[in-house]
C-alpha cells in the first residue's frame, strides 16, 4: 500500500481530522446501527490511546434526498464503542471553539458535512478548507467506502495537512491489492444492475440473480413472465447490451410452481411462472469457473434467499467460494447476510467490503479520488 499509515506519525497532543463513513439506512426517521458504526472504531481508539485530539468528520444522505439528515443520532450510536461529543456545527464559531478547545484523547464528532455546499466543491480556497484546516496537525482517512467521491472532506484536507489512512481504510487496501483485477472471476448477481454495470467490461463476468436475468434479456431472450418483474429493470439493457457478449448467463433457472421449485432450461421460456434462482446446469458450471478461479470478486446472491428452496444456487456457489484457494472479496450488503443465514463462516472469505460504489470503481480498475490523494502527498 502507497499511502502511509498510522504508524508513521506521532500523535500525542496533536488535532486530528478523521473522516469516516458512517452514512447507513434511514428507517422510519431512525438511522440504523448498521456495521459502518464499527469500522472506524479502531482507528478512533488507537488514537485516543495515542492522546490525539479527534475530530471526526462524517456525511448522511444527500441535500434534497429522502436520507439526508444531521449527525445527532450517528453521535448516539457511535457512542456505544467510543466516548464523543457532537457538535451540531461543523464550520461555525460552535464547531471551531470546540476543536480549540479538545483536550489530548477526546473525541468529537461534527455534524453532516454535506450541509455545506462546499464539502461538493473541493478546493484548498474554500470557506471549509480554509476554516478547519488551519486548526489541525493531521488528516486521516477512514472511509474507503467514501473514497469515490471527490469532495472537500475526502480529498482537499489531504492535499493540504500531512495524512495518512486509517486501520479500516488500511486493510481494505491492503485486502484489495492482493487481487489482480484482470485474472479476477467476477461473479455479478443481486437485484440492483446499475451496481453492476462497471464491472460488465471486465474480462470473466458470470452472472446470476436478477441480474443475470436482466443480461439474459440483453442477449435477446424472453423469461415470459418474469419480464413484468424485471420491468423497472429494463432501463438498463440498452446499457449492458453494448458489453454483454463475452459475459456468461444462466443455462437454467428456477421458478415457483404451486409453491414448489421447478428447474427450467434457458430453451423451456418464455414461461409464465416467477423465477427465483439459477439452476442445476448453471451451477455445475459456475463452480467450475469458480474451482479455476485465481481471484474472486462477488457481489449480489444468486436468487432469493429468504425462501430455502431457492438459496440453493447461492449456497452452492459461495460453498465453492469458500473451498477455493483464490483470495476472495465479497461485497454488498446481502451477500453478507446470505453467508449469515447460511452459517458460512466468514474467515474463509478473503476480505468482506462494506462500501457499495467505491469498491465497484476500484474492481472496475477506476482511480479513487480520495485514495489519489492519500498517495500522492
Ligand atoms: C455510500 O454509502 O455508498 C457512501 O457513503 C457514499 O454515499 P453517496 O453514494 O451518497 O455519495
Ligand atoms: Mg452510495
């Protein structure tokens, strides 16, 4: 890994920016303690030990959409693994007196940085770089799954004060480089396609899920039924047309009949039932791909897991996951609860993501801004 770590500077008495991420569904009004809590916590500790003063900087939703909000609740559940203040401020006298104020090992979280139009709108001359960097030491970064934007918090405040990454941010790094993205398998599945898309022009994709279904369609195939589904799907063939060719597909699929499986050849549809895995064929043929596989990148279940009958497809092929010798990344959160409900432990995966976008720009081979950044001081 290019970028230095927290090894490599002393912090005792010094301010200390960290940005995590901690941006997690939004409920009913209530944030969840989703995982995003946990991983900047050893970070967070190390440098209390270390008698730092903290301030960590963090985002939640967008301005204008429905999971956009104020930090008050993240403060509230962050404190359950470290003690912090909040401070509902994150440029103004309030926030300012505060960082002047911490004391060496105390913790202080602002509040949601994408308040400020500027965190969009990164440059060394802006009101936010201006206002908080003069007050600190040392940047550090904690938040991969964020490194894909280029905003203030993620990239100006790394130009401009000696920084480094955080333990998170470190192993997922370091996770990341022990793949070679063009000897990688890809195995692309899940319901959401624009996840997806990026990864589509690498060189070994296999496809499963709805996804599959949908890069099925953009071959030229009609599900029948299934197509009603798919419907708010559909946006994306024009998209994933253009670099299905080289990509497998199923060669079966699973639908409901009476409330039972029934496997179906690729050649028995159109067919007027729901589908809900792949089939038999497809995975003999996937596990195959996977036994000779030198890296492997998953993303998204094979089918429908709620229901036993149909995590067939998904629990054979992350059993073959598991049983490999290919270093394996695993990402997206249902995945993550796949290999839960199917009592998969996860030490045999390689390394498990919790970013969304940013680890699909990194596996799609694109520069990460934040990451440049980190590398480039
Ligand atoms: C994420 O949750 O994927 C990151 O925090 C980035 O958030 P964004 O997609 O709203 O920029
Ligand atoms: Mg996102």
């Amino acid at each position: 890994m290019k970028a230095k770590t927290l090894d490599d500077f002393s912090f005792k008495g010094k301010r200390v920016i960290v940005r995590v991420d901690l941006n997690s569904e939004i409920i009913d009004g209530k944030v969840s303690l989703s995982e995003r809590f946990l991983a900047p916590v050893k970070t967070i500790k190390e440098l209390v030990k270390k008698k730092a003063k903290i301030v960590l900087l963090a985002h939640q939703g967008r301005p204008g959409k429905d999971d956009y909000s104020n930090l008050e609740q993240h403060a509230k559940l962050l404190n359950k693994y470290v003690k912090l203040k909040f401070v509902p401020d994150v440029i103004g006298e309030k926030a300012v007196n505060a960082i002047k104020s911490l004391k060496d090992g105390e913790v202080l979280l602002l509040d949601n940085v994408r308040g400020l139009k500027e965190e969009f709108e990164p440059s060394k001359d802006n009101i936010m770089a201006k206002t908080l960097a003069p007050l600190f030491d040392y940047y550090v970064n904690d938040a991969f799954s964020n490194s894909h934007r280029n905003h203030t918090s993620m990239v100006t405040f790394a130009q401009m004060l000696p920084s480094c990454a955080g333990r998170d941010l470190e192993e997922e790094l370091t996770s990341l480089e022990k793949i070679k993205i063009d000897d990688c398998l890809f195995i692309l599945g899940g319901s959401k396609p624009e996840d997806n898309l990026l990864l589509l022009k690498n060189k070994n994709v296999i496809t499963c899920g709805i996804f599959g279904q949908v890069c099925l369609i953009s071959k030229g195939y009609n599900l029948g039924a299934q197509n009603e589904f798919l419907k708010d799907k559909l946006q994306y063939v024009p998209k994933i047309k253009e670099s299905v060719e080289h990509v497998e597909t199923p060669v079966d699929l699973a639908v409901k009949i009476d409330g039972k499986r029934k496997d179906l050849k690729l050649e028995e549809f159109p067919s007027k039932y729901e589908i809900f895995d792949i089939g038999p064929e497809t995975m003999k043929k996937y596990v195959e791909k996977i036994k000779n596989a030198k890296g492997i990148f998953w993303k998204g279940t094979a089918g429908y897991c709620e229901d036993e009958q149909f995590s067939v497809g998904t629990k054979t092929l992350l059993k073959a996951v598991t049983g490999s010798k290919a270093f394996s990344i695993l990402g997206g959160g249902h995945t993550t609860t796949a290999l839960d409900r199917m009592k998969i432990s996860k030490k045999k995966i390689g390394h498990i993501s919790l970013s969304g976008g940013a680890l699909v720009n990194y596996m799609a081979g694109e520069k990460l801004p934040a990451i440049e950044a980190l590398q480039n001081v």
